[in-house]
C-alpha cells in the first residue's frame, strides 16, 4: 500500500520537521524496513523507544504503521523485513505499548491497520515483558553479610550509569551481533487497575465518598466502580460458577459494589453466602433498610452464620476465613483501586486454600480492557500465572453491546469520567483446580 504525503498515516505527517536529526534517522530506516540500518543505528536502548517530539511517533509504530492495510500491492519480502525490523527493535528495548500522539500503541496500530503477524510480535513482547515484571516484583535481594562493601559498590554503579527506570536486564543478541549492554525493562502501566487506569489506588479509594446513581456506583472522582451494563456478564458468570443454578452451594462474593452478582447468588439459594466489602460507604448502603443483603438477609440463613456481609479488606478477611476453615464451591472477585498483582496474591495464595477441589473461581476480567492489544497481553498473561497456581482457566467469550458504551460521557458514560471497557468481547475466566 502506498501512502500519499497528505494522508494522516504518511511519513510526513508522522515525521516532523523539528524532529531530531538522529531521532529521525532511526524512525525513516524503521519506516523503510531497512533491517541493516535499523542494526547499525540501535547502539543503546534508548535509541529504540525515541519518538518524535510532535507526533510521538517511536520506531516501532514508524515500522508498522508503513505497512498500511493489507492490499494486493502487499510486497512479501517487504513484509518479511518489516517482521524483522520490528523484532530488532523490541529485543533493542523498543517499547510494546508507548502511546503516540493519537494514544495509540504500536500494537494499536497494528490491530487497526489489520496486520495481524505485527500485532501478534507486539502482544508477545508485552507477555515477556509483563511476566518479566512479576519475577522482578517478587525478587528479594539476598544480604551478603557486608553491607559496607556492598553500599560501596552500589554507589559506584549508581555514579557510573543511572537508569531511568527501576529494573534493568541483559539481553543476548543473534547470530553474534553485538547485544545490547543494557536494556531497561519499562513498565507504562499495564498492569494496573482493571477499571480506573491505573490512577486510583485501593487506599484512596477506600477514603472515598461514593455515591449511588441511577445504575452507577462511583467515587468522589467520578470513576466507575461498577455500573449496570455488566449485569450480562455477572448472569454469565454465575451461571459459569454455579452451573445449572444448583441449590445448597457455598458462595463466596469479594467486593459488592451494586450488589448485581451477590442479587444472582441469593436467588440460587445458597447453603453459605459470604460476601467481603471493605468500603464504608458501600457497607452503609448494605446496612440500609431498604438493601436486600442487610440484618434481615444475615438472620436468614440456614445456620448463624451462613450468610454474612465480612467488613475489611480482603487480604484481611481471607486470612480470618482460613483460620476457621471455610471453603467454597464458587468464589467470584471483584474489587476496585487494586491492580493485577493483587487479584494473582489471591489466586496464588488464597484460592489453594479457599476454594473446594470440584469449586470453581471467576473474576471481572476487565485487565486492559480500554484497548485491544493490552488486554490481549494480559488474557495470555493471568493464563500463565493461573496455572502457576495449578489452575486451569476456560475463556468463555461473550459478546459485548458497545453501542451504548462507544462514547466517554455518552450513553453509560454519561457522569463517569473514564471509559474502563471499549471493546466487543469479553473473556469471561472459568477456573478449575488442574487434574
């Protein structure tokens, strides 16, 4: 396909005249495929994730977005080099999901533009980079025993080269090219929080007034905590859990939010109906006279306790629930200002215990879900991790009515500040203990 100068996709629009000299050779040989010269120019990381002052145009989205849609005029051996090209840079630190001017990532540009094979490079560079980040998380450095000598060898490290971000790791190179000495592992945010983005965290969020509105809860900065159109996705998530509606189960439900799933849990009758909120302003409106999960619901079960609203914070709560020994044939998570490492602490550390050896988990599988390619990174992501856990994960894909939901401060937008769900699918988690 070839683009003319005037097209919103053309190397002139993206390439500005104020651009760099070295930043815009690395970006025309990028754009050209020009797979030697991309070699010779990547002598640092830092060279792979420039951009363009203007446009915010990196190497990587330079090298897809010249590929244009698929045509008849498709050149295979151009297409083959764009491969290469875009591979040289991700193993040379190229970042899978900066956002340029458009906020689009490079994988954006490849799932827009429908080149299928580039996106797929993008998706495993960010699975790489994403699982590469959940050892570092995890990593304790060991003591030695000297920590004078090691204090001394640390500030000659810090004076001699300071990295812009926190983890860095080596690289080995192909066919015995020189690798790249360093190459900083960056994290721009995927793995955050499944519906604000990433800008609320769970300690604000609980300090928080929130407010019921007309099929919306949301917080004192207008984010959604949850609103009415994801009442399909909790009726197929019940129905994944539960399956057949059976009577009698032992439910566990972690945040309540409108209370939409917990509503579908009770109907099912229930033998023990446990339920975790830590937000005080959701549990007065669960105290209310007028809820269906009060003092009334409580004094209705089959035995004390059988149905119980727990008041704190999960991590908090399950360790409780260990103690006494409970387990559960279904437990649903879905809770709000937490990011994806603490929905995998659950999975890895209270489901072994929590949950029955026939039950079944679910969670809002809302990780990434404002565009495409992130959540199609951490889909395969959280696969890994569950079965890690020793958990096999079955993705039930359920359509998604997005007319209502296509415009920020439209439709079920209207009030709430940031779009949390843009796509048609959902991927609705069904997990199961392994053999």
């Amino acid at each position: 396909m070839i683009l003319l100068d005037s097209e919103p996709d053309s190397i002139s629009a993206r390439i500005s005249p104020t651009c760099p000299e070295e930043v815009q050779c690395v970006l025309t040989a990028a754009w050209a495929h020009d797979v030697e010269a991309v070699k010779k120019l990547l002598d640092s990381p830092e060279k792979a994730r420039c951009q363009d002052p203007i446009t915010l145009e990196t190497p990587l989205h330079a090298a897809i977005r010249s590929c244009g849609s698929p045509s008849e005029e498709d050149d295979s051996q151009d297409l083959e080099n764009a491969q290469k090209t875009v591979s040289e840079l991700l193993l040379w630190g190229g970042i899978w999901n900066d956002v340029d001017d458009r906020n689009e990532t490079p994988g954006c540009v490849a799932h827009r533009l429908g080149r299928k094979d580039l996106y797929n490079l993008c998706v495993e560079a960010g699975v790489r980079a994403e699982m590469l980040f959940g050892v570092l998380e995890g990593y304790e450095e060991l003591d030695s025993g000297d920590e004078e000598m090691e204090e001394a060898e640390d500030e000659e490290q810090e004076s001699a080269h300071q990295p812009n971000t926190e983890s860095e790791m080596v690289v080995v190179g192909e066919d015995g090219a020189e690798p790249p000495e360093l190459v900083e592992v960056v994290d721009n945010g995927v793995a955050e929080n499944q519906k604000t983005g990433g800008d609320v965290n769970s300690e604000d969020y609980l300090r928080s007034k929130v407010t019921y509105l007309d099929g919306k809860l949301v917080d004192d900065e207008n984010n959604g905590v949850m609103m009415a159109w994801e009442t399909d996705i909790m009726r197929r998530s019940v129905d994944a859990l539960l399956p057949g509606n059976e009577p009698g189960k032992r439910i566990l439900n972690i945040g309540f939010g409108l209370g939409i799933i917990d509503g579908m849990f009770a109907k099912t009758k229930p033998a023990l109906h446990h339920i975790i909120e830590a937000h005080p302003g959701v549990l007065e409106h669960i105290s209310n006279p007028e809820s269906k999960f009060g003092p009334d619901w409580e004094a209705s079960g089959p035995e004390t306790g059988a149905y119980k609203v727990y008041q704190g914070k999960w991590q908090e709560v399950c360790l409780q629930l260990l103690q006494e020994n409970h387990v559960y044939d279904a437990i649903y998570f879905d809770t709000f200002g937490e990011d994806y490492s603490q929905l995998r602490l659950f999975f890895t550390e209270f489901i072994p215990g929590l949950l029955d050896g026939q039950g079944i988990f679910g969670f809002f599988n809302g990780l990434g879900a404002d565009r495409a390619i992130c959540y199609d990174v951490y889909t395969k992501v959280s696969e890994l991790h569950l079965a890690d856990a020793g958990l096999d994960v079955e993705w039930q894909v359920i359509d998604v009515d997005v007319s209502e939901l296509a415009k920020a401060g439209e439709g079920e937008w209207e009030g709430v500040r940031r779009r949390y769900w843009t796509l048609d699918k959902y991927r609705l988690p069904v997990c199961t203990f392994m053999g």
